[in-house]
C-alpha cells in the first residue's frame, strides 16, 4: 500500500493556497483595524487544560481528543479548540496585570476526531478571536461586529445571525432544572447520546440533530424564560447594540453552549450558500473560564470560525485567486540560461513576482507554460539576447513583443500600457 494521508486530514496543494492566503489576510487586515493583536500559542498543551477548560461532560473529551503520552510521562493533546489555549496564556503571562482589555486573536490547525464529511476534517484550521477583561454588552456587540466584517471581508455575502442569552449562572443552573424535569419523563424516548446528555449535560440535547429529540424538545421550556431581570436587561443592551450598528438577528432559544463557564451572550454566523451545515462562526461569552482555570475573574467574550468551511463558501463562489506571477523567464542555450537566472533574480528583488522555466525545451513549449503560469509577461532570452545584455519583452495576452534594454526591464514592465 503506497504512503496517504491520514484519514480526516488533506494536502492543501499549491493550487488551492491562494484562496487560504486570502481568507488569513482578509482577517488580519479587519481584526488589526479593530485593535486586537496576534497570539499564537502551541498546538498541544497539556491534557488537563481541555478536561478543565472544555468540561468532562462534553463530546470534544469525551470522545473526540487526540491524545497521548509523552516519554517524559506527560499527558499531552492537540489542541481540539483555541480558547483555552488563549486563556492559559493570558493567565501564564499575567497578561490581565496590564490593566487593559486584552484583545487577541488567533489562527490554526485544531484536532478532533469525528467522522470526516464536507467542510469538517480531523485537522481542521480556525481564525478566532478573544476579548478579554470586560463584562459590558459593547464588547460582546463588538465582538459580533467584527466577526460580521471578517467574514464580508473574506468575500461572503449572505449572512445571518441567531443570537441568545444562557444567562447568569444561577439563570442557567435553573434553566437546567428546568429542562431536566421537562426531559425525565421522555428518557426511553431521547435517542441514545441524549440519554446520555441527561445525566451529565442536558442543555447539550437542544444541539440534537435526531428528528424525534427535536420533536419532544417542542413544548420544552425555553431558556429565555428563566432569565433573571438583570440578565434580561443586559440581553436587551447587546440587542440595542446591534441594531444600533444595523447587524440584523434573529433570536433563536435553543442556541446555547454546553459548558459550565459560559454566560449570557450566546451567538452563531450562519450563510445561507452552505447547505445544512450552514455555521461558519460561533461564539459567546464566557466569564467563568479564566478563574476555572486559575486565573483571577476576568469577564471575556470570544468566538472562532472555521476556515475549511470558508474556503468551500469562495471556491463555490468560483472566487478562487491564484498565487500571482507577473513574469515568466523563458530562455534557450547555456549562456541565456545562465543570464535568466540573474533577470529572475533581478525581478524579484524589485518586487515583481517571478516565475522561471527550467526546462531548457523549445521556446515554443516554454511558451505554452508561460501562458498557464496567468503571467502577464514573458521575458525571452536567446543566445542574441544573452550577448547584447538586451531582452526580448513579450505581453502574453496581446502578443506584443518590444527589444528592452536590461537595465531598463524593470520600468518597462511596470510602465501603464495604452
């Protein structure tokens, strides 16, 4: 059996890069405009973080980590998500010491292992984003908004938010009562990971995909209900917030997040050109994650999108660039060749992208990869031209060809054409 990838992983090939490069500059370009700074953190960290930070009860421990142990004895994971990941270092750093709000964000492959369909893979890649240090409604709509504009940025269109409040954690500690009690008497009914979620996580079922779950969920109390009139009150501000920056929503009461430290806000991206798995970000605040894992109280928001699901939005859209090459070099002969490599050089170090063929085949096959590269110009160096220090110029679109000085290549390519 010949050498593959591993199942839930891909090559993403010098073909596709382009569209990759455009999504990660897209995002850096928004995200640095709005006031948040890169980090990177490692992509394993130690097993315990994701146990604390995620939760035992849910499925990304449960059942979907990567992880082992080092022959140092450690027990170490990929990183199934970034947040914690953030979290550990802004508490590491004692970044929360500044006194500033710390606005972050990140990018990178993550690792779970679920079953590979379109647009999910086990090494999958996110751009997120954490605001962390402040529990005002302005940083969760801001939060929002950014997330709004990276993804026009990126080149998407026909976006929808659904947007809803978990509450305190006493709102949603009764909420979870709540829906227990609701539950218990259809448990025989609930398919079997439901079941499961009874006992350990209930607000997780809300997230069942299974027709009848969905069916018994229709008279379930909603968690809206159980708000308290503070948590209701800052529910309405975020709102305010939004519609206040024309950010449309739409409220949907089984949007929440399984886990213990999330509180409030609750918000999800959708696009409509995806299909059924139409997410492509999601996110909320989490105020009890940084003291759950050491830290001092420390009110943050944050939310993550996933690349692949991006990249499969523009390549649909046919918006696909590719790597750019201004110049293709052909040239014929030892002496031409040698002098290409020096013109290639020459190029680049101008800033002009560069591309050369090494082939040494007829001009007339060289041309015709000149032509695929989607360069602009050939430049054609013969045993004449590599003699008189001159080269020939060659517009590959209109087929117009001019004798250039070499000292003059570089304005002669950069000069506006009539």
């Amino acid at each position: 059996m010949g050498l593959s990838a591993v199942k839930g992983t891909r090559d993403i090939l010098p073909d596709e890069v382009g569209i990759w490069q455009k999504v990660e500059r897209a995002a850096r370009d928004v995200l640095s405009l709005a006031g948040y700074q890169e980090i990177r953190p490692p992509i394993f960290e130690f097993t315990d973080l994701f146990v604390r930070g995620i939760g035992e009860a849910t499925d990304v421990v449960d059942k979907e980590m990567y992880s082992f142990r080092t022959k140092g004895d450690d027990d170490i994971t990929l990183r199934p998500e970034g947040t914690a990941g953030v979290v550990r270092s802004y508490i590491q750093h004692s970044l929360h010491a500044q006194g500033d709000v710390q606005r972050l964000w990140y990018c990178g492959p993550m690792f779970r292992y679920e079953r590979p369909q379109k647009g999910r893979q086990r090494q999958f890649h996110q751009i997120g984003l954490e605001l962390l240090g402040t529990d005002d409604p302005r940083a969760d709509a801001e939060a929002i908004a950014v997330a709004t504009d990276t993804l026009k940025a990126i080149g998407l269109a026909n976006l929808s938010v659904s947007l809803n409040s978990v509450g305190s954690r006493e709102d949603r500690q009764a909420f979870r009562s709540a829906l227990t009690r609701y539950l218990e008497p259809f448990q025989d009914d609930l398919d079997p990971d439901s079941q499961a979620r009874l006992i350990r996580n209930p607000l997780r079922i809300l997230d069942s995909k299974v027709g009848r779950t969905q069916e018994l969920l229709i008279g379930a109390p909603q968690l809206l209900e159980t708000l308290c009139p503070e948590s209701r009150s800052r529910f309405d501000r975020v709102r305010s917030q939004l519609e206040a920056l024309g950010i449309t929503y739409a409220i949907d009461p089984k949007l929440v997040r399984g886990l213990d430290y999330y509180t409030h806000t609750a918000f999800e991206i959708q696009s409509d050109d995806l299909g059924a798995q139409n997410a492509v970000c999601g996110g909320g605040r989490y105020d009890g994650l940084v003291s759950e894992l050491g830290g001092p109280e420390t009110a943050s928001v944050g939310w993550a999108m996933g690349m692949e699901r991006l990249i499969l939005l523009l390549q649909e859209k046919k918006d696909a660039p590719q790597l750019p090459v201004d110049v293709y070099v052909v040239s014929k002969g030892e002496a031409a060749e040698n002098v290409a490599l020096a013109i290639a050089q020459q190029l680049r170090g101008a800033g002009i992208a560069t591309s050369m063929d090494f082939s040494g085949s007829a001009f007339k096959k060289q041309f015709k990869r000149a032509d695929r590269s989607g360069a602009t110009w050939a430049v054609i160096i013969g045993d004449a031209e590599a003699e008189s220090d001159r080269v020939q110029l060659k517009h590959l679109e209109s087929g117009e060809q001019v004798t250039v000085e070499r000292t003059d290549l570089v304005s002669a390519i950069r000069a506006p054409r009539s």
